[in-house]
C-alpha cells in the first residue's frame, strides 16, 4: 500500500479512487488523505480535530482517522450546515 501513498500531483481521480477502497476496506486515513477526500485544507482538518469535532488517532508520528470517524464528521457538518 505505500506505492498507493506515492502519487503524483494531477492524479486526482486515482486518489478518490484509492481514498474509496481504502474506505471501502476500513483502513485509516491520513490527514492528507482526509484532506482530498473532504476538499477541505490540512489547515481545517487540524483545528476540526483540535475542537474535537473530527476524532482522529495517533500511531506513532502518524495521525491518522478512521472512515466510521470521517463519515460521522461529515454527516454532523452536514446536519450543521443544512439547519
């Protein structure tokens, strides 16, 4: 899986594509990855998790976060948005 890590920029499409698989198999997403899949900036992905709106893990240096954690994120932002 770390060739899938590797891309280059412009492949886009091929990013979701993995980004879904890897959502399909309930792998942990990088905040890089969260970041692509969300179209937000790491910028807003660090302070959704420093306000404790997107939980997220530590394994080792890595912060990483779960789809069940990603997927429960976008549907309150969307709750949030849409009241």
């Amino acid at each position: 899986m770390q060739e899938a890590t590797k891309r280059k920029a412009g492949d886009g499409v091929a990013t979701l594509a993995i980004i879904g698989q890897k959502m399909a198999a309930d792998a942990t997403l990088s905040l890089e990855e969260m970041c692509e899949w969300s179209g937000l900036s790491i910028r807003t992905i660090h302070a959704e998790i420093g306000s404790g709106r997107l939980r997220s893990h530590k394994i080792g240096r890595r912060r990483v976060v779960t789809p069940a954690d990603a997927r429960a994120w976008r549907d309150a932002f969307a709750e949030k948005a849409s009241a």
